[in-house]
C-alpha cells in the first residue's frame, strides 16, 4: 500500500540547494507546480517517475513510504505505482489504437485482465474529454493533439489505474479540461498537477513553486484563496460558455456576466 | 578484461551511452580502450580519445560485414587493449544485416534501440536484440509513458531474457546500472566464440556473382514462389 512519496530536494539549474529539504506527498493529496516555463516543473515530475536516486541532473532522491522504491517499480510496468501523463500531443506508436490499449492493460495489470472491456472503458472516458470521438481503430499516429491528451488521461485513470498520477499541463491541448478534473477527482490518489492554470492551482491543497530549476517554496491554500477559488471557478465556467458560444456562432451578451463580475 | 559488445540501428545513440559509461568507468578507475567497426564512415573514435584520452581504433569493414570483420579483429583488439593497460575494450559496431549477431561468450553483449522508432522495431533486428544480455532503450523522454510500456512489452515479446534498460542518454539517467553490468561480468577468457548460430549458407553475391535469378546460384537460394532450398553439391 502507497501511503506517502517523499523528494529530497537537491540543486538549481545554477546550483544553489532548493527552498525546502523535503516534501511529502500524501495519499489524497491534490497539488501543483507552477513557474515560469522553463522552470523546471516538467524536470520535477520527471525526477518522481524516474524514481530519482540522485543520478540525475537534479540530485533529488524519491522514496515511497519513506523507502527507497524496489527496483520493480521501475523495470515491471505491473509494479509501477506511477502514471504520467506528459506534454506529448502526438504518439508516435505505429499501432491501432484498441491493439495498443490491450497490450497496455495487459502489461500494467498483474492479474489476467478483461481486455476489450477495459479497452471500451478507456475510450469511453476519453471520449468524454475529446470533441472528436477516437475510432479503435485508427492509428495512434493519426489522433489529433486533443484526442492524443484525452487518451493519456483515459490509459493514465482507467489502464493504470495507479495510487500516483502525475499530470503535465493537461489544460493545453483542446480537451474539457473542467470534465477531466471532475472525472480525475471522482478516485482518491495522489494528484500532481504542473500547470499553469488559475482554476487548477486554487483546487489543490498546496503548491510547489519553482524558478530556475529549483523549488524555491510550498505554499499551502489559505482561507482567502479557498474563497478566490469558488470565484475563480465561477469566472472561468463563464469564459468556457463564452468560447463555446463564439465558437458556435452566437452572441454575446452583456447579462451572461452578471453574477460573476 | 572485460568486453563489451554494443550494436543497434545507426542514430540510436549507442555513442551517447557508451560515452556516459566510458566517463562512469572512468572514474571507477576502470580505463577502457574502444574501436568502432563500421562500414564507411565513423569518427567517435576520435571524439573520444580527445574527450578522456583513452586509446580508440576503428576499422572499416569495407568488403566484409561488419560482424564478420568484427569476429576478425575481435583477438587483436583484446591484445591491443591490455597493451595499452585498459581494463575494459567497448567495441561499437553497425551490426548492419540483422542475420547474425556480434555479441561473443565472454563479453557482455548491449543492444541500442530508441523508444521512437517504432513498435514493429523489435521485430525486425533479429539475433542483434534477443541475443543480446541488456536492451537499452534511449529517447525515452520523446514519447509518452505509455508507448515506453508498450515498447518494453514488444521487446520483451521477442527476447524474453533479454534485460531491459530505459536510459535518457542526454542526461546519463539509468547509466549506472549499466556500468555496474559491465563491473560483473566475468573477465573475456581466451578462447572466445560468436554467440548463437550464424545463418547457413554461403553468400554467392560475397563471392562475386552478379547473375540475378537463383538459377545463377549455388548453395541456400531461393525462388519467389519457394521457401529457401539447397542447390549443389
Ligand atoms: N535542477 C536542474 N538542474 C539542471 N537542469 C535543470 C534543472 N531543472 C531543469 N533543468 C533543465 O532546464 C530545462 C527546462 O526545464 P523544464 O523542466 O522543461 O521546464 P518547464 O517544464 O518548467 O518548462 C531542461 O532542459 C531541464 O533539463
Ligand atoms: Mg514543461
């Protein structure tokens, strides 16, 4: 049983140790990343799901449960506690899509698995994410770049279905992302977000900042960002409906504001 | 002395990783000599003797196969690399015909593929991947954890032994237990021999005859209609 993960920080890109020695992530722990680009942030998830052990560019350290992780966990996909979801907007496996999804079920379970039903399961959640349903079976090359987005999340949730799951920005890239949230925080895990997104980064329990490659603070949600973040919310449902209604080729109007601002 | 044998497709970064484990090594002071087999052109030896001053060689293979020339020069280097005080020979090759392999008993044999090219890759490289001791998977950064996973699994399908290495070559991540592979291995004895069996047949082509059709040949040949057959004494 996963209950918590542990970075032992270790250097900036300049060198130069990093704001805090350590943090430990609690199962059902919801947290961000947030910096400038470049910062570091896809680095720092990279570190959690290579298992860092110091050899790195970082020089961070990870432990499971306070342990250094078995080496299972890297070298048997079945193992893995980990699922990331990364910045990638294409694929480039020369594979259908459901040969894909059943050869990844079958390697990241350790028990016999249903297949084709988990394989309908996982699309059926991506299509809820994607405004262009993915056929089975066309191409993992051929998937556009939201479609590419809403199966990682999909295989990351239902395929890997594992206690960690770390996610790169997975605002970008033309997929429901208030859905994503809503279907993500249906499981109780660990949720790392790196984003760079307002309505995410109020939703979780704290967040990690960086600059330069290093951590250079965790600062937790206080009571006066609990109260921004409904709003925030309020405020960014309101643009969603405001997109979609330019996008369909309607009007907008003044009254749609009220309430909010 | 211990051997290492490293081949893949070219530009899967065989030399980005061998240069980790060269410096890795290094500083376990543990000096290695390293000769690249290729066709027709190579210039790593260069670049690494400038790097860590260490002794390199290449050949090129020209009218013999890369493997071939390797299992020819294979005892020289040896002797050239305890000469020169080494303690470890990297040999890199091409391994270009995907028929046979140029790993020996007695050294450990490494094979380079990248996680983008392709999920058929594994299929196709034959003896080079499953008789290799450690597959080493680079480019691991450039897809998505998900088709890493597949990639495994694919690899895994065809060489079941085979241990699998997921490194990120421009950074060094997962170099170290590879050194460590190489620290374990029993030292290369004298008598060494190819692993696993070379293909039958002689190559009529390698012997000069242009002729096409198999009427033309002799030996292991084939029709477009057959499978391969034996014609001759
Ligand atoms: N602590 C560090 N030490 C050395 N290099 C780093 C460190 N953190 C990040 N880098 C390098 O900085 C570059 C940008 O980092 P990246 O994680 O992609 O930033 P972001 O995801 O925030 O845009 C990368 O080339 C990465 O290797
Ligand atoms: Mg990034």
């Amino acid at each position: 049983m996963i209950e918590s993960i542990t970075i032992l920080t270790g250097h900036g890109k300049k060198g130069g140790t990093e704001g805090v020695e350590r943090i430990d992530f609690k199962m059902g722990d919801v947290v961000s990343i947030v910096g400038p680009t470049g910062s570091g942030k896809t680095t720092l998830i990279n570190d959690i799901e290579l298992f860092a052990d110091g050899t790195t560019p970082t020089g961070r350290r990870v432990l499971i449960n306070g342990m250094p992780p078995p080496a299972e966990y890297r070298d048997n996909p079945a193992c893995n506690p980990i699922a990331l979801i990364t910045q990638h907007t294409t694929f480039l496996s020369d594979l259908p899509v459901n040969e894909f999804l059943r050869t990844h079920a079958r390697i990241r379970s350790q028990s016999p698995v249903d297949g084709d039903g988990l394989v309908r399961q996982t699309l059926d959640f991506a299509n809820q994410l994607t405004g262009e349903p993915i056929i089975p079976t066309s191409q993992m090359t051929e998937l556009s770049g939201g479609q590419t987005r809403a199966l990682l999340i999909a295989d990351a949730t239902i395929i890997c279905n594992t206690p960690i799951v770390l996610l790169d920005e997975v605002e970008n890239a033309g997929i429901h992302r208030t859905r994503a949230l809503e279907l993500l925080r249906r499981y109780r895990k660990i949720f790392i977000f790196v984003t760079h997104d307002p309505r995410i980064a109020l939703l979780s329990d704290y967040r990690i900042i960086m600059q330069q490659g290093r951590i250079t603070d965790v600062l937790y949600a206080n009571d006066e960002e609990r109260e921004c973040s409904v709003k925030v919310s309020q405020l960014d449902d309101l643009l969603t409906r405001m997109r979609d209604k330019l996008r369909f080729g309607e009007r907008l109007t003044i009254e749609e504001l009220e309430g909010v601002l | 002395m211990k051997l290492l044998i490293c081949a893949g497709p070219a530009t899967t970064g065989k030399t980005a990783v061998l240069r980790h484990m060269i410096r890795k090594l290094l500083a376990k002071n543990l000096r290695s000599a390293f000769l690249k087999i290729d066709v027709q052109y190579a210039e790593e030896d260069e670049i690494f003797a400038r790097e860590f001053g260490i002794p390199t060689k290449k050949v090129y293979s020209g009218e013999l196969c890369p493997d071939h020339c390797n299992v020819m020069v294979l005892g020289d280097a040896l002797r050239w690399a305890d000469a020169e005080g080494c303690q470890v020979l990297m040999v890199e090759t091409a391994g270009l015909c995907l028929r046979c392999s140029p790993y020996v008993d007695g050294g450990l044999g490494i094979v380079v593929l990248e996680a983008t090219s392709g999920m058929n890759l594994p299929l196709k490289v034959g003896p080079m991947l499953s008789l290799a001791d450690i597959a080493v998977v680079t480019k691991i950064d450039r897809v998505s954890q998900a088709e890493r996973e597949v990639f495994r699994s694919r690899i895994q399908d065809v060489a079941p032994q085979v241990r699998i290495r997921e490194v990120n070559a421009l950074y060094g991540i997962g170099i170290d237990p590879l050194v460590a592979s190489v620290e374990a291995f029993p030292d290369a004895g004298e008598n060494l021999l190819l692993r696993g069996n070379p293909p039958v047949g002689t190559c009529t082509i390698c012997v000069g005859k242009k002729e096409i059709g198999w009427q033309a040949h002799f030996g292991v040949v084939r029709a477009l209609e057959n499978q391969v057959f034996y014609r001759g004494e």
